[in-house]
C-alpha cells in the first residue's frame, strides 16, 4: 500500500547519488520494486519508474537493475 509506494519514492530520491547505488543493490530493494510494477498502485509504479530512471544514468546503476532481473 501507502508504505510500498512511499519506500519507492525514497529509493528514487536515494537513487540520484551514486554513492548510494550499492546500498540499494545489496538490500534487495530493488527485487521489491520490481514486484511492485506488476502489483502496486499507478503512483507506485510511477515512484519505481522514476527509481529505474534515475539509476539508469550511471553504469552500476545499470548494472544493479541487470542483476536484480529488471
């Protein structure tokens, strides 16, 4: 619910400081948010839309989201 979506969005905040990147890979959040995108509410969706973006822009970041099957 509520708590998903709000966790989304602050992954997506932590997500724009690559500093943060491994800490992200390695507590599996991102394995949740890409349960979320199958079963979360739109807003949801949106916050791990924007997570995924965000670390897309930097090459461990890609790789984070590789490794995790997203």
């Amino acid at each position: 619910g509520e708590a998903k979506t709000t966790a989304a969005d602050v992954i997506w905040d932590l997500s724009a400081n690559s500093n943060t990147i491994s800490v992200i890979r390695d507590s599996g959040a991102i394995t949740n948010l890409v349960e979320l995108l199958s079963h979360g509410s739109e807003e949801a969706k949106l916050n791990v839309s924007g997570a995924f973006s965000q670390l897309s822009y930097s090459e461990s970041g890609r790789m984070a989201l590789a490794d995790a099957g997203a």
